[in-house]
C-alpha cells in the first residue's frame, strides 16, 4: 500500500524509534503528526521534519492522561483529520529490581507505555468507526517474550503491551481495522541514555546471541509495517527465532536469562 498524502500519527514521535520512523515515512510521502510531552523536542523532530520537505505537525500531549489524549484526539481531527494509520511509540520505564522499586515505579511503567497506548487507540478508534478502517501499529519490546531479574516494572507493562494487541487482533478480528505489533530487540536509541541503568542489566546472553539495531533500520522496520500491515514483527530475525525456541523450552530460556543477569555490585 502506498502511504503518500497517508495522514500518520506517531506517538513518541520526538526521538528514538518513533522520530526514526516519521523520518521514513515523510520520505515516501506521508503527512506526518508527532505527538509527544517535551516541547523542545517535538519542535525540533518538526523543524527536522521540515527540513526534508515534508509535511508535519506536532501535538504536546501528557500520553498518560485519558483526558488529555481524548481532547488531544478531537483538536487533531477538527484541524487536521482523522489519522489513515496511528503508530504507538511512547514508552518509558527503567528497569529495576523489586527491593530497587517504588510504588509510584510500577505506576509510572505502567502508565507508558501501556496506558497510552490503549488510551490513544481508544480514542482514535472510536473516530475511525464511522470511516469503517484503520491502522494501529504497536511498537513493544520483544522483553515481552522472556521473564529476568532487575526489571520487575518494564517486563509487565511490555507483557501488557503484548496482551493488549493481540486482544486487539482478536476483537478486530474479520473488521477492516488491522493492528499490528512491532518487537524489537535492542535499539541504539536515547531510551539508554534517558534509563542509565537500564543497559547493564540486560542478560549478557542476549547481548551475545542479538545484535543492537540502529535507530534508522528500526524506524525502517516500523515503516515498512505501516505501509504493509502485518500481525506481528519480531526484528532482528535471530530473536524471532529464539522466541520460537523459548515457546518450546521455556524452562531453558528462563534459566539461561537468570544466569547471564545483572548481578547487583
């Protein structure tokens, strides 16, 4: 399907894999409208969008308020229309250990970024029903397949993120709405520079087996999913392969990933 003159919206769209992909995108065409909460960041994603010719908005918009995303959701569309295709990229969340963790840690995990993946799914929904179609993309962690020490909060709302597309894909199921689901692996991205101890508490076995994905190839891959609806992508390829595995001995993977964990100084 060809996305030129699409209108996209890109949650998380001022950095990382989320700006990567409005990146891609614009070039093939599309209109692009970032939202995020950090100001600064989504004006210069816009400049940065501008600057290749494309045509792009930005929204500031507290993803983790129900409120803020339905009035967000109604603005959008009065000024600019109703999304053809809305990617969910929002997330945050680092990772620690049940003794390291808050309460307010689980909130906030949890908060984004499932509840602002479901939020703005719901609200565009709800506006694309009397269109008849639509495209939800779900970007996740492929941390969603495993279970490992010191990331208590992080592995259950990416767990959540999993549940809820394909809670989607089944209640969808025969309509002409399409959700898609995009896990990756580890990304070279500001997630790690914005999570500082997050990086090291990856199971070494899986920086042995999984190569880090760029943030270009990893918006390329999201492109590509919007432009071409699939159920699920597992990138890199490797990793889908070990999630195959792991559905088979998960015993294995669940010891192998203890073993190989970060082990508190």
């Amino acid at each position: 399907m060809s996305i030129k003159n699409k209108l996209i919206l890109i949650t998380g769209g001022s950095s990382g894999i989320g700006k990567a992909a409005a990146i891609e995108l614009a070039k093939q065409g599309a209109i692009i409208i970032l939202q995020a909460r950090g100001l600064e960041k989504l004006q210069a994603a816009h400049k940065e969008l501008e600057a290749l010719g494309a045509k792009a908005h930005y929204y500031s918009t507290d993803l983790t308020n129900p409120e803020a995303v339905k009035s967000a959701a109604d603005q959008i569309v009065q000024e600019l229309g109703l999304p053809d295709i809305v990617i969910n990229s929002a997330g945050s969340g680092d990772w620690l250990s049940l003794k390291e963790a808050s309460l307010e840690h689980y909130q906030t995990t949890m908060a984004s970024p499932y509840l602002a993946t479901a939020f703005t799914c719901k609200a565009f929904y709800d506006k694309m029903q009397t269109r008849g179609h639509g495209h939800l993309v779900i970007v996740n962690s492929a941390a969603c397949y495993f279970s490992f020490p010191a990331a208590t909060g992080y592995t259950a709302a990416r767990w959540a993120m999993l549940g809820f597309a394909k809670s989607l894909q089944a209640d969808l199921h025969g309509s002409n709405f399409r959700v898609s689901l995009v896990n990756l692996g580890k990304v070279s991205s500001p997630y790690f520079t914005n999570n500082p101890t997050s990086e090291e508490r990856i199971p070494k076995i899986v920086n042995y087996l999984v190569p880090t994905m760029t943030e270009t190839y990893s918006g390329k891959v999201v492109a590509k999913v919007a432009a071409k609806p699939k159920n699920i992508v597992i990138r890199p390829f490797i990793l889908s392969i070990l999630v195959f595995f792991n559905r088979i001995t998960p015993g294995i993977f669940t010891w192998l990933m203890r073993v190989t964990a970060y082990k508190k100084k």
